[in-house]
C-alpha cells in the first residue's frame, strides 16, 4: 500500500519531525523508525526528543497553562468541540493510518477515531458540569464549598494498540478542566501522535490560543523518564504493560506526584448452564481475536461449566475455522497481524510453555508464512485448554491465545476468574438473574468492569474505563474521572462580625 496520499491529507509531508511545542517541530539527528506490521515497509522515521528539546516542549507547555486555565470551562469545550469537527473531518485519513502502523482492522481503525469523536462530544457536555459541592458549617455566619482546579500539566504516556483514542480519552478530558497536555506516544506507533497534533495546530492557530496547549515527544523509555521525574508535571498518566506502570508509578511517587495507570488485563468469560450460546459465541471470538489479541480487554479465558463445557468447545472451535487472517486493509479478513516480530515471539513462546506445562491445544496455533505474510507479524488464533495455576495463564501474552477451563459451581468459577494478578475486565454469560447478580456483587468480579451478556473486550466513552489490582486503580475517559485531572479545593466563607472557631474552641487575649 502506498500511505503517502493519507499522511498528505492528514498534514504530513515529510515524516522528519517527532517534537512539538504546539505550532513549532524540533527535529535532530537521531530517529527511531516505523514499520508497518502489515506489509513490513517502513512508513517513516520520527525525530528523538532530546532533553533540550523536552525543555522547550515543558516551558510551552507551562506558559499555555497559565492563559488556559483562565479562560471558562465552557469555552474550552468549545474549542474541544472544533478538535472533534477536524477528526470527523479526517476520521477517513487517520482511521486509515492508524491501521496501517498498527495492524487493527480498517473498521477497528474507524472505530478508534470515532472513540476520539465521541470523548470529545462528552469533554464539551462536561464542561459545562465540573461540579463542586456545598456544605453547611458549624459555624454561624460561614458558609462552605469544595471546588476543582486544574493541575497543570498533564503527562500522557500511550500504548500502540490503541495509538490515538486512550490519548484522547485523557487529553479531552485534560483540556476541559483546565490542563495542558505533553503527550509520549508509543515508539511502535509514532506517526500517529504526528498526525493528531497537526490536526489540533490547525485548532490552535485558527482561534489564537497559546501553542502549548497539547505537545508531543517521541522516543523510547528514557523520553518518558523525563516526563516521570518532572516535578513540574503533577499527573502522568500511563497506559501500558504492568511492568511498564510499575516503574512509572514508583518513579511519580518517589517526587509525591498524581499517577494514573491504566495496565494489563487477564480477562475471563464465565459461561454458566443458562448462556445464551450463541451471544457467547460471537462475545468470546471477537474478544479472543479481535485487534489480534492486543487489547487489554481481550478475551483470555474462558470458564466453563462442566455440563456445556462441549457444546460451547464444539461452537468456538467451529468459529475459529472461520477465522480469516490477514491484511487488515482487506474487509474480507477478521484478524490482521501483531504489532512487530517480538510480540510474534512472544505468542510462541507462550504456546510452547502451555504444552510444556501440560495443556492440549484445541485449535493448533501457528506462524503464518508465504504470500501476503513477508512482514513475519500474521500469526494463527489458537485454543489452549489449560488450568489457571500455569504460569502462562497467569500472565497476559498479548497475542490470540485463549484458554479453556471448567468449572462446577458458580463460587468456583468466580474464584478462578479473581485468581489472577491483573482485575480489568470480566463478564458472564447467563440468563440465571441470581447468577447475574451474584457475578456484580461484592462478593462476586474483582475487576474495574464486569459485563453481562456482554464480552470483555471494548467499552463505552460513558463510562469510567480501568480496573483494579495490577492493573493499576486508575480510571479513564467517562463518569468522573474528569476529578483526577484536577485538585480539590475546600473554601469557607466567613460573612459575619465574629471570628468563632471550630469545634467550640474559646482563644481569648
């Protein structure tokens, strides 16, 4: 495919820059570059940012601050709204590069910026709505209040498999309460950050605003270490590998500063006796093979009860042979490749200890080679029945790999479901209301979502996306996470003549 009339429309000439302080690009010498997973071509090389240019990006960044944060909450909306008419504008273009430098599906692709389009819609409804609260006083004569205050800077460390909408997700967010934002795309997808931060420059110089408002820096771990250790950046947010956030959220606390992780998922579907088998079919296919098994809410596991445990093996497995891989840019296709070589690595390596740890592959996995898979990167989806004690179950491979187990209780299966170290995303198939209601209980999914009758994987921009455990307890795009982007403020008024003091305290002189 030849990208070059997509990076074009999308503002991209040349692909030389990788730094930006709003409206200017800094580039320099050294480069990391971006390879398509699809067909292995190089798509461009992006410019490092070097620490003289993150301390240009910071000092844009802080003198936009102080002109953003003065100015209304509605109008700010507003100015999210005309970012939102640019990506319906583009949603074509970047829907396009995004599956290109990613690999999703074309349709996943749309969708991932119809996700940008529709955070937006939300963020301007919102700002209309940072509420506070009041309270009344002991005190005579005095009134109280909490209200919310921007931050500041908001640091944004993104993930390729989704390499502008969790962006999005924080930085509409982000820009309504008040926040500017310095954004460290993921070096596997790159131009994609180039592309959203042209769109916005376009925002910026049309309504006169102040070009820090939303920068870029690019690179590898040592770029976002800039970011982490900078006190004057109050919340990173990051979304990635567990591995990942723990080394940014121990870095964050050790200057007191806000982290907001959003980290790996090991998600499960139980299945009970009552499931409707076939929404289970279609919600724990797509789950397992969608994105090619790399989104953090993709269907891992699946638990199922013993007396439908074939009928369900028999349907899924069925499903599979009707899987077509390839090239994602081909409707025909429903799964296109990883991400790069490593991950393709990766999803071997975790096939071969699930053998060797003694499970039997229900449906044979595989590298795909030969015409239409040159780039290395097209793997088979594979079923592993396995048990939820292997070490390979235990950790997320990000790659189409679903395991199989029963279960003969319903407390068991939520056990199972829990007996993991990540608490994402979950979900059980039932049409049993007391087993419904059991699985939402307290006593029932650990995890920061829990579906019924509905798969793991994808959310809605409504509501509050993250999950619990080593997933890292933050919560992103709907609801109110617009709170972790700004600070709280108690303020007492005292309209009378006297000066009393709290909890009847007399100091007389």
């Amino acid at each position: 495919m030849d990208i070059s009339a997509t990076l074009k429309e999308l503002g991209i000439e040349e692909i030389n820059e990788g730094t930006s302080t709003g409206q200017s690009w800094l580039s320099n010498s050294e480069y990391i570059s971006s390879y398509s997973p699809i067909d292995g071509k190089l798509i461009g090389k992006v410019s490092v940012t070097t620490p003289d240019d993150y301390e240009k990006v910071v000092q844009s960044a802080e003198a936009a601050f102080k002109v953003w944060r003065e100015m209304p909450a509605p109008k700010r909306g507003e100015i999210v709204r005309l970012f939102g008419e640019k990506l319906r504008d583009k949603k074509e273009a970047l829907g396009m590069l995004v599956t290109y430098e990613m690999g999703k599906s074309y349709q996943e692709g749309l969708g991932e910026v119809q996700e940008m389009i529709d955070i937006c819609d939300f963020a301007v409804g919102l700002s209309r709505q940072l509420y506070g609260l009041t309270m009344h006083s002991e005190r005579p004569g005095h009134r109280m209040y909490e209200q919310y205050h921007p931050l500041g800077i908001v640091g944004i460390i993104s993930a390729f498999n989704f390499p502008v909408a969790v962006w999005c997700w924080n930085t509409a967010l982000a820009w309504v309460s008040g926040d500017v934002c310095v954004w460290k795309a993921s070096e596997k997808a790159p131009i994609c950050s180039i592309a959203c931060q042209k769109l916005f420059a376009e925002v910026i110089a049309e309504n006169d605003l102040p070009e820090g408002l939303c920068c870029i820096i690019n690179g590898d771990y040592k770029v976002g270490e800039m970011m982490t250790k900078d006190t004057r950046i109050p919340l990173v947010s990051a979304t990635g590998s567990i591995r990942m956030g723990k080394i940014v959220g121990a870095e964050v606390a050790k200057r007191l500063g806000r982290s907001l992780l959003e980290l790996g998922g090991n998600n499960a579907i139980i299945i009970t006796p009552e499931a409707d088998i076939n929404i289970t079919v279609i919600g724990a296919v797509f789950g397992a093979v969608g994105t090619a098994g790399q989104r953090c809410t993709s269907t891992r596991r699946l638990i199922i009860h013993d007396s439908i445990y074939d009928q369900v093996i028999e349907k899924i497995t069925t499903a599979y042979k009707q899987i077509r891989v390839g090239d994602p840019l081909d409707t025909n296709n429903h799964v296109g490749p990883l991400i790069d070589t490593d991950a393709v690595k990766a999803y071997s390596n975790a096939i071969q200890q699930v053998k060797q740890a003694g499970g039997k592959l229900l449906v044979e996995g595989g590298v795909l080679t030969g015409e239409g898979y040159e780039s290395g990167c097209y793997v088979k989806p594979a079923i592993a029945e396995a048990k939820n004690e292997f070490q390979i179950v235990q950790d997320e491979t990000f790659a189409p790999i679903l395991y199989v187990m029963k279960y003969s209780d319903l407390g068991e299966a939520i056990a199972i479901q829990n007996g993991v170290k990540q608490g994402l995303s979950s979900a059980i198939m039932t049409t049993n209301m007391r087993d419904a209601e059991r699985f939402l209980s307290v006593a029932g999914s650990d995890c920061g979502i829990a579906n019924v009758n509905i798969g793991t994987s994808g959310a809605e921009i409504g509501g509050a996306f993250g999950g619990e455990k080593e997933t890292g307890g933050g919560r992103e795009s709907g609801s109110d996470a617009w709170k972790a982007y700004m600070r709280r403020q108690t303020n007492t008024i005292n309209y009378s003549t006297e000066l009393p003091l709290s909890q009847g305290i007399t100091f007389d002189f």
